[in-house]
C-alpha cells in the first residue's frame, strides 16, 4: 500500500485514494471541431508508460479533490504531486511527461 | 523423563510435563518444547511421509525452514490446522497432532508405492503423461491425481475463532531479535526513536538460544540476552512483539506481521484473537533475518535421522534433547564441528566426521580435533540404509585424479550435514531490493536497495558473533539517524568459537556421469537431483522454468533450504556460473499465512456495510422479504400469511393499477447542485436541455458518458434559479458524484457549482395509484396538490402531518403519482401515517419487484438491466429527451459519429410470446428464424420479462438488432426445449397514450 502526498492533506495511505488514470488529457474545447480520430484518441489512447508516469488521483476517503502525481511505474516510487490544473514540475520529470 | 533428554540445560522448564498426543500415541514433554523437540525427546523420528514418493521423513530442520515435518494440529472439533511445521508449533498441554499424508499408517503407507515407482515418475510426468486421450483428463486423471496430490486436509467448518488487525507506524521497524536484531533495536531505542522488534518465534534470541557458551561484554549470551530485553522491556518507545512473524514487505515500508495471539495457549481466553495482523509503516526498516543453513545433497539424505547440524545443536542447546546415540557428520561448512563437539560434549558418539572440502582448518575444525575426534577429508557419502530411521552410510573418498574411491560404510543413527548459510533475503527481495551474488560464499546477499531498509547480520552474509553484533548496532544507529535521531555507536567484547558460514553450492560428488536416484534437493516436492538433470537435458533454461517443470522451490518452504543447491546442481550441468542462472522471485508470505488475519474482522454481519432506510422496520413489521441492492437492504415484496412471491406481486401491482400502493424510494441517489452555474454545470453534464427547465418543475435526465454510452439517468428538479436537486439509480449515486466531482474539479473549474451528496438526507415515499392523492390529501399543508396546480413532472414545498416536505409529482409506474420527501429522521413516522391515511383506500405497501413489473409494463428503461455500458439514447429510444440545439454535453461528440446510429445495433422492443403464459427467460438470446443450428445466429437478447397481472400476459423487453424495423416480426428464443416464438413491439405495453398519469 502506497503513501501518497495530498497537496491537500499531506501524506495519508493510499487505501485513501482512488486512482484516475493518465493525467493531461484535457477534454477537446470544442468537440463538435474535432475528428473522429481525434475523439477517439482522447477516449481511449492512453500511454502505458514504463518510467515517469503523471497520473491522477482523488483523496476521495479524504478532502475528495483531484490532483496529479508523478510516478514512476517500475519502483512505485512517487516523484511529486500537485494540484489539477497545473503543469508538472519540470525539474521532476526530466522532460519524460 | 527419556534417555534422549539431557538432565541438564536447554531453555526449556523440566518441572513442568505437558501431555500431548501424536497419531493418537500419548507422550510427554515439557514446557518450552516445541512439537518437534518434544517428539525427538521421546525418539520419534518419522514424523511425516513425502508428497510424491511417500518416504518416510523426519525432522531436517529445528524451526521455520523445516521442510518435511508437517503436521496436522487439532485444538477440537472445530479447531484444526493442517500443515503446520512441528518445528515451530509450541507444545502445550493436551496437544493434538496427526501425520499427514500417509494411509493407513504411517510406517505402513500404501502411497509409498510411488517410491518404487520413482523411475516412471520424474519431473514432468504429469504433464507428459496425462495429456492422451483428453477426454480422459477430466473424468480420470484429474480426479486421481487430485486424491492422490496435496497434503493435509483443511477444516471443513467455518474457522470459530477471530482475528484482530490493526495500523502501526514506527521511526524503525526491526525484523528478527537474534543478536543483530537486538543490537540494532537496542542502539535505535536508545536515540528516543520509536522502535518496534518483531521475531517469529517464541523467545528473543535467535541463534543465541543455541549458543550457550559465548560470552558477550563478559556474561553468558543468556544472560546478556534478558538484560537486552529487559531494557527494551523498560522504554516506552519500544514495542516488542514475539511469536510475529514479518510476512510481506509491501511498497512504501508497509509490512505485514503476522501476531499468532493464543496459538501456544492450553486453554485461550475466549475474548483474545486467535491471530493478529500489524499492518506497519516504517520510516526505516532494519532487516535481521539471519541465515539457514543448506542440506548437502546425496542419495538417501532424507532419511528419517538425517538432518541440518545447526538443528541437531538447537535441540540438544535450546531444548535439551539429544537427536541420536551416534552420529556421523557430513560437512561442508564449518559450523559442523561446532555442532560435532557439542553433541559429543552431551555424551553423543560421533562415529565419523567427513568433510567434504580439500582440508579443514578453521578455528572450529581444531577444536574438534582437539576433542579427540577424527576428520577425514575429501569425503562424501555415496548412500544411505535404514527404512524408517538411518542406519549407516556408505563413504567415498575424493581422488586427486577426479575419481571416487568407495570407501567403508558406517553405522549410525544420525546424519548431521551442513553445506553452508544462506542469507535469509526473501524479506529483502519482496522490497523489489536488488541481489547481488557473493562469489566467495557463493550465496546471493543485499544489494542496491528500493526502500528505505538496511539489512543487518548474517541476512547480508556477516559471519560470526562479534561481527554480527557490531553490523547489528551499526545498522541500528544508522536507521535511527536516518529519522532524525542520533545516538552513540556501540562496542562489544565477544568470545565465542567463530565459525564461517562459507559452504559449498550443490551437490556432493558422486561417481559415474548420470546423477544418482533419491539425491533430495527439494525436500518438500520430493524433487532429486535427477530431476533437475533432467530439466536441463530436455532444453529448459530459464530458472523459472526449470522450478515450474520440476517443482522445486515451488512448496509451502518456497525453497528455504533448496534454492541454492538447486542453483548449484543446474549451474555445474551448464558449465556456468550461478548468477548466470538468475534467481526465482520471493514471493510474500514469508511463511504460510492464515486467511483468517487477511479477513481480520471483516467477516458475518461486519462482511460489508448494511444500509437500511428509516422506514426498514416498518416494512419489516409490514412482512416485507427484502433484497440486497448494493449495499442496501430494500423491501422486494410484501407476502401475505401464504402467498408466493408470484401471488405477491401481482396484487401489489393491481392495487398500484386500480387503487393506491406506496414503495419505499428513499435508495434512490440524490446530489443537490447548487451556484450560479447550476444550470450551465447540468447543461454541459446530461443530454437534455435544463436552462429552460422552471422553478418547480422536473424533467427526466439522462446522462453518458463521453464515449456516448448511457451512464445513469434520473428526474432532476429546479429547486431554485440556482439549486437542483438530481436524482440518480440506487446503484449509480456514487459513481455519478464522482463523475461530477471529476469535471467540476478538472474540466470545468471556472464554474460557480457545488455539489452534495443527500442521498441519505431524504426519506422518500413513492405513493402511486389512481387514488394516491386521496390519500396525500390527508396529511399534506401548505401546498395546492390539484393536477391544475401540481401538474405531472411538478415539485412544491410544503408540510406533511406538519414536518416540512419537498413533495413531487412523478410516475415511475405510468399512474398518477407522488414521491413525498422528508428529512430522513421523518421518514418512518411519515411512512406509518401514509400508510394509516391510506387504509381506507386500501393502501398497498409494494416492493422493488412489483416496482419492476409496472415500469416495465410501461418501457421506462432501467440503467444496467436494459443498457449495458454500450446503449446509446437511441438505442433505448430516448432519443426525445436530447437538447438539440446545445452546442456540447458529455457524449454528444461521440453519438454523432456514424457508427453510433448505423444499422445493425441493438434497439429496445417488446416482445411477447405467442402463448400469453410462457414467460421469457432475462438473457435469453433471440434468433430470426427457427431451428438454427449450433453456432446460432444470435441478433439481440432479452433484458427484462415478467408476468403482467394487469394486462394478463406475459411481458418482456429486449435489445435486437434494428429491432424498432422488426415490429411486428415473429423471432425466436432458443431453449432448451426447443425455440420460444415471439412477436416483437414496440416497448410500451400498457397505456400507451399516457393518459393515466394525468389521474
Ligand atoms: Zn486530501
């Protein structure tokens, strides 16, 4: 079972916290001006990363809000977490995400 | 007392005799015993037959590591536990053990026939042999081999004891109190950080128990051993836990302990758990876990008397009893003689001492000979006799040029063999801790760690007990630090006889090419060194392949004493080196673990959660049957004194139909959007339209998700210009909080929207029927429920029997109808006079099934029983209830790609068969035409059927391909039997126009 950092709480255990998928895939602005491809790319591809993975939690046995994290995939390590809306720390990712 | 327990020493209480039983034979021991030293004090060796060859087996072993002697232990009738080491059981009074796999007895076992059947029965026979012919598997095969297989019987009734779990977090979690165990948590308690020690077995010590000779800081290693304890004892930041046994290393430092509470109790108080699970997190984990000593492998050394030096000296040390009256020694590491002198010193004769090495020089070797005993080196064992206990081996001598010369054979009654330590890194592995290979002690140590963990000791390949001691301290201090507490190294004066734990890898040598028959490798599978030859021989490479193909390392000891000779045995048959062949992965438990503990006190009534809703007791009273949806208790029918639930539900459905019913609505998922943006939030969340939606009124919303496909649906009501209150399915409330948590926080955080859930804020009655306003009529105030100023899809606020109420006016039945909401501490009062009112109207309490029938009568869809995650709106036919001039909402995109409204998808239809009493089976398949054969072409599927009272047939909806261009088609539904013909319509059955709910 994981520690994870809520930028919110603080580190609290991970049976906390429901994981959210990849994180970054913003939803297309204007749907109606995309293509199929490009709906379905947002739906389903997703990347399956080996490494530095930034991906979405939610506190939600917590404060219930969404946040990012940087993970690493391979050692279950956690690199960094911040709040929705943000970008990654740089110096976290190593331009990996 | 027996001529095999010493008169004097050992840790145990010799005033204290304790009865148990053994395969029914009644013997003594005393307290301290274990099963294993108590049986060994009574000369009993066979204790065990083998899993596949049923040989007689003994004990290899004195604790965990023990391979062979596993037993069955039975406290009662309800309270038995199969497989458990005899070495690690604690005797207590009235004890009750059976050998396991054996029949009828164990010295005459009709399975040991598999031994002389061994040459037919080599690695890889099952999956050779049983594969012809197939159908042969099942009926003959499977069956014998699985009566044949597995050892031990489980308990077949439910486990009667409990199980205790609980969350610790410690500054620095020590595993294992042999002395680098203690020094370390000693050295870290002493910085004020907060130190937890476990170790799994009945007494601190590790192999200090077995060492009563050493001297440590001047006193006997007893002694120094209770000062230590009763140090840590004395501090407050120290929790010691015995008898725990460190299972799991899990991410992040969480380990798993596994506290066996009253396992070594005669008579347990009821109220203490059987078992306790620690789940802990550490900051920083000190590992000291120790080693094991390897068997050698030869043929015949299984035998029952053959056994690891080091246990034979934690008999004779820590239990006082003596393993045999003469014994040769096999050495291939020098702890050897250390256990060599110590038998002979408690009035053992050793008959011979044979090394295997070129020479034996070390400090211990000159002790031995300087007690006066003989060692021949260059020496291996070529065989072994004896059927149920060893009686000779037979020697060979090493020559120079490569041969063996076959040397004398000597009588005994006891083989100790020792082939080396290996470090004890399963704990370390499970950390996803890198291994690296020690090519001096050709064992695999710690390497690069993942976690914050450090290991101690001889887990990391530290030799002696000055050594072992200072690394103990070291590795204390240094985890201390790493908290943030800093404390003072710490020095010890030592003496003791030092052996190294350096051993040889593998297998003894022996004459002639082709490996010997019966060189047990792996105790516990009964895997030879044959086998792995022939694993090597028939092209398997891959370490993980060989363990699959011959099962070594695969048993309940997960290899403890066979990995590494495995390793050695295949290295040496590729010419390789040992870490060329890699390692198998440590899997977690260390040692087997009772599901009981993982269960903890999840199980009966505290399995999961009940939800009752606050009018349960009513219902109940009512003689409601009830159903499990999700988590909630719901009232399902309502049976008079003999009804079926058939008979039930029909007249609950006639009295909603021609009179008044109430139901019990208060599951259903309820979330109050409230903000400015309410509107704009919902606009952009469910397909319809709700900015035109009025104060007071309600609209039916459905909502997908982005991939277009119905998620959840519902009436939804503007409270407010500001507030709606959304209704979701029972089972939906949650995921559709968190789906609009999720756009609210990620998507669209600019809107001025708050969400909340109020499922269980509100007690919701559902009062349905033609005359369900004759019977709101009597209770209600402050509101004009006339259909002119209440029409259907409406909400006001008012009063019922004076308690504030939010009534609406909707169907989900197609009659007339109300769903009266309260706050939820009201709702059984409000249930009880609603039902009281409707007395006179012949109110009719319904339940969930009946609930069914009449929407179904009406095709109102359920979310998951007609849609199954790929139904869009059209498919379902609620097409209508699309905003289409919204320029976005979730799913729109994707319902507008072609594929979304192509022909050829599934479409929800009615159908009802041609005789109006047979009633389809839900998920029945449906065919266009009769007869087909197999493989069918299947064009869609039946979602719902039931038996409408009111209409006087049978009733059943379905999703068929272009259904809606089939009606009035006649399909097919293939049983059993024989196909079912039905004619298909469209999905509302009853009152079509809709003109009932106009009342
Ligand atoms: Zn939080």
């Amino acid at each position: 079972m994981l520690v994870i950092q809520c930028p919110f709480c603080g580190p609290r255990p991970e049976l906390e916290f429901a994981h959210g998928g990849e994180a970054h895939i913003a939803r297309p602005s204007d749907p109606a001006s995309v293509t199929i491809e490009e709906w379905g790319a947002f739906l389903y591809l997703r990347k399956n990363t080996r490494g530095v993975h930034a991906e979405r939690w939610r506190h939600v046995r917590g404060c219930g809000r969404f946040f990012n994290a940087l993970r690493d995939t391979t050692t279950d390590q956690f690199i960094a977490t911040y709040k929705a809306g943000e970008a990654p720390p740089a110096s976290a990712t190593g331009g990996a995400v | 007392m027996s001529q095999c327990r010493t008169e004097t020493g050992g840790r145990i209480d010799r005033s204290r005799k304790l009865s148990f039983t053994f395969d029914g034979v009644q013997l003594y021991g005393v307290q301290g015993d274990t099963l294993a030293s108590a049986l060994l004090a009574n000369g009993v060796h066979l204790v065990g037959r083998s899993f596949k060859y049923h040989r007689p087996r003994g004990f290899l072993g004195a604790g965990t590591e023990e391979p062979n002697a596993l037993v069955r232990v039975i406290r009662d009738s309800a309270r038995s536990t199969p497989n458990v080491r005899a070495t690690s059981v604690e005797l207590y009074d009235g004890l009750i053990a059976e050998s396991q796999n054996r029949w009828p007895s164990l010295k005459f076992d009709v399975g040991a026939i598999n031994d002389a059947l061994s040459p037919l029965l080599p690695a890889g026979f099952y999956y050779k042999t049983f594969m012809w012919p197939r159908s042969a598997w099942h009926k003959l095969y499977e069956p014998n081999i699985r009566a044949a297989a597995g050892l031990g019987r489980a308990p077949e009734g439910a486990d009667p004891d409990s199980y205790a779990q609980r969350f610790a977090h410690c500054d620095v979690l020590v595993i294992g109190a042999g002395p680098a165990g203690l020094a370390a948590a000693q050295t870290a308690a002493r910085t004020g950080a907060h130190v937890m020690l476990c170790d799994e077995q009945a007494e601190f010590g590790g192999s200090l128990l077995d060492d009563p000779e050493a001297l440590i800081d001047g006193q006997p290693s007893a002694q120094w051993l209770q000062g230590v304890i009763a140090d840590l004892k004395a501090r407050p930041n120290v929790t010691l836990l015995q008898r725990t046994t460190a299972f799991g290393y899990f991410p992040h430092n969480l380990i798993g302990l596994n506290e066996r509470v009253t396992e070594h109790l005669s008579a347990p108080h009821q109220n203490l758990p059987r078992e306790r699970l620690w789940q802990v997190r550490a900051t920083e984990v000190v590992l000291a876990t120790g080693a094991i000593e390897r068997p050698l492998v030869f043929p015949g050394n299984d035998r029952p008397g053959i056994m690891l030096a080091s246990a034979a000296r934690t008999y004779l040390n820590r239990y006082g009893v003596r393993v045999g009256k003469r014994a040769v020694i096999v050495a291939g590491c020098d702890a050897a003689y250390a256990a060599a002198l110590d038998l002979k010193a408690a009035g053992i004769t050793i008959a011979a001492i044979c090394d295997v090495r070129p020479s034996a020089d070390g400090p211990a070797a000159a002790r031995a000979r300087a007690a006066g005993l003989a060692i021949t080196t260059n020496t291996t064992i070529l065989g072994t006799r004896g059927r149920l206990r060893v009686q000779s081996v037979r020697l060979g001598h090493l020559e120079i040029s490569g041969s063996i010369r076959p040397g004398v054979t000597v009588a005994c009654d006891t083989v100790l063999m020792s082939g080396g330590y290996t470090p004890t890194v399963h704990l370390y592995s499970q950390s996803r801790g890198k291994l690296r290979f020690d090519s001096t002690s050709h064992v695999f140590v710690p390497g690069t760690s993942a976690e914050r963990e450090r290991s101690a000791g001889a887990c990391k390949g530290i030799d002696g007990l000055h050594a072992v001691l200072a690394d103990g301290a070291a590795q204390g201090l240094s985890a201390a630090a790493a908290t943030g507490f800093a404390g003072s190294p710490r020095h010890y004066t030592v003496v003791a006889t030092e052996t190294s734990g350096i051993g040889i890898p593998g297998a003894l040598p022996q004459p002639g090419k082709t490996p010997p028959a019966k060189a047990f490798v792996d105790f516990q599978n009964d895997v030879t060194s044959k086998d792995l030859a022939l694993a090597t021989r028939e092209g398997f490479e891959s370490i993980e392949h060989i363990k699959r193909f011959t099962t070594t390392g695969m048993a309940t000891d997960q290899g403890r004493t066979s990995g590494m000779n495995a390793l050695g045995i295949i290295a040496k048959d590729f010419g390789r080196e040992i870490p060329s062949i890699g390692l198998t992965t440590f899997r977690m438990p260390y040692t087997p673990t009772s599901f009981g503990i993982l269960a903890g006190y999840a199980r009966g009534d505290l399995f999961d959660p009940v939800r009752r809703t606050a009018a349960h007791d009513s219902a109940a009273a009512l003689g409601a049957v009830f159903e499990d949806v999700g988590m909630w208790k719901r009232a399902w029918y309502f049976p008079k004194s003999s009804e079926d639930m058939h008979a039930a539900v029909e007249r609950e459905c006639l009295a909603v139909r021609n009179g008044v019913g109430m139901f019990d609505a208060s599951t259903l998922g309820k979330i109050e959007v409230v903000g400015p943006d309410a509107a704009t939030f919902l606009n952009r969340f469910y397909v319809n339209n709700w900015a035109n939606l009025a104060v007071g009124r309600t609209r039916y919303g459905i909502l997908l998700r982005d991939d277009g496909f119905v998620y959840d649906d519902g009436v939804i009501a503007r409270i407010a210009d500001d507030r709606f209150h959304v209704t979701t399915t029972t089972g939906g409330a949650a995921r559709v909080f968190a789906l609009m948590e999720d756009y609210l926080q990620t998507e669209w955080p600019d809107l001025k929207v708050w969400i909340t859930s109020t499922t269980e804020q509100w007690s919701v009655v559902a009062v349905q029927g033609p005359r369900s306003r004759d019977v709101i009529a009597k209770l209600v105030t402050d509101i004009d429920i006339s259909h002119n100023a209440m029409p259907h899809m409406s909400v006001a606020n008012g009063r019922i029997c004076g308690i504030p109420m939010m009534l609406f006016r909707v169907s989900f039945t197609g009659e007339l109808g109300f769903e009266v909401n309260v706050p939820a501490h009201y709702g059984k009062a409000v249930w009880d006079a609603l039902y009281e009112a409707g007395r006179e109207f012949g109110i009719t309490p319904y339940g969930t099934e009946a609930m069914h029938v009449l929407r179904a009568e009406k095709g109102y869809i359920i979310v998951g029983q007609e849609t199954d995650g790929t139904a869009t709106p059209d498919d379902v036919g609620l097409t209508w209830a699309i905003g289409k001039t919204k320029p976005d909402f979730l799913g729109k995109r994707a319902i507008a790609r072609p594929a979304m409204t192509a022909t050829g998808r599934k479409q929800l239809v009615g159908l009802l068969t041609l005789d109006p009493q047979v009633q389809l089976e839900e998920g029945a398949q449906v065919i266009a035409t009769p007869k087909q054969p197999v493989p069918m072409t299947l064009i869609g599927h039946v979602t719902s059927s039931y038996m409408s009272s009111v209409l006087g047939h049978s009733i059943a909806l379905a999703m068929i391909k272009d259904g809606r261009a089939r009606i009035g088609e006649t399909l097919y539904v293939p049983m059993p039997d024989g196909d079912i013909p039905v004619k298909v319509t469209a999905p509302v059955f009853y009152d079509a126009e809709g003109v009932r709910l106009n009342g």
